[in-house]
C-alpha cells in the first residue's frame, strides 16, 4: 500500500492537490485515476518487487513513477515468468528510462519524469545495470 499525501479540492470531484517537495509547490491531479491507471495496467507484483529493490538501494524514484515505468516496461510483452519481467523491468530502467518521458494521466501539464533530475534517473539507470549484472540474491534481500 502507498500513502499519498493530498488535500481533496472539493467534495464533488476526486480531483486533489499534491505537494511537491522538491518544487516547494502544489500541483492538481486526480488519484482516483492514478489507482486506476496503476490497476489497468495489471503489474501490482513487478512494482512491489521494484519498489523494494528502490528503497533497499536507497534510490529516491517516487511509487507513481515506479508504476508507470513498470507498465511501459512491460507493454507489449508476454515474459512467461515473474522473473523474466523483472529482468525486462530493469532493462528498460537501464537503457530507455533516463530518457523517457511520463505524463500525469489526471493532467498532462504534470510531467512525472520531471520529479527527478537527470543525475538521479542516471542513478537509477546504473543501479539497474548493477542488478542485472548480478544474482536474484542481491536483488532483494
């Protein structure tokens, strides 16, 4: 489970403000749509495995981004084994992600990609080759 942080806009609507700390700044989006994005795209188990491995690596990569870039990982693939999907997770963290980007699909003017710098991605990218470069048993521990 994540705990987001929000202050709802109005009683009406699922429409919410998000504080950014890095901006020092508000942003509006919906999370009811981010569940449901995150939902749709059917990868609860390579997140919470990638989840894992960002918080014991100690890498700053927010759960929302994490989600998104697990579901583009995993677009268009069919790897028969939660391992296999691992792998083609951290491949795509270490080749394609610094470059990508991710947009709030509750409101396209958020660029999620623009959470981090380009030396934290870079960070994530290297950490990714690390792990694929090693064994499932300094994967997670």
């Amino acid at each position: 489970m994540d705990l987001v942080p929000a202050k709802r806009q109005n009683a009406l609507s699922n429409d919410h403000s998000l504080y950014r700390r890095k901006a020092s700044t508000w942003t509006k989006t919906n999370v009811q749509t981010h569940i449901t994005t995150v939902w749709a795209g059917a990868r609860q188990q390579e997140s919470r495995l990638i989840k894992l491995w960002r918080d014991q690596k100690g890498l700053d990569f927010p759960s929302f981004y994490i989600e998104l870039a697990v579901i583009v990982a995993l677009s268009n693939t069919n790897y028969p084994t939660l391992s296999d999907r691992i792998v083609a997770c951290l491949t795509y963290l270490r080749d394609t992600f610094a470059n990508a980007r991710f947009v709030d699909p509750a409101n396209t003017n958020n660029v999620i990609s623009d959470a981090l710098t380009a030396a934290e991605k870079q960070r994530i990218s290297a950490a990714a080759g690390q792990a694929l470069n090693g064994s499932w048993e300094q994967f997670v521990t």
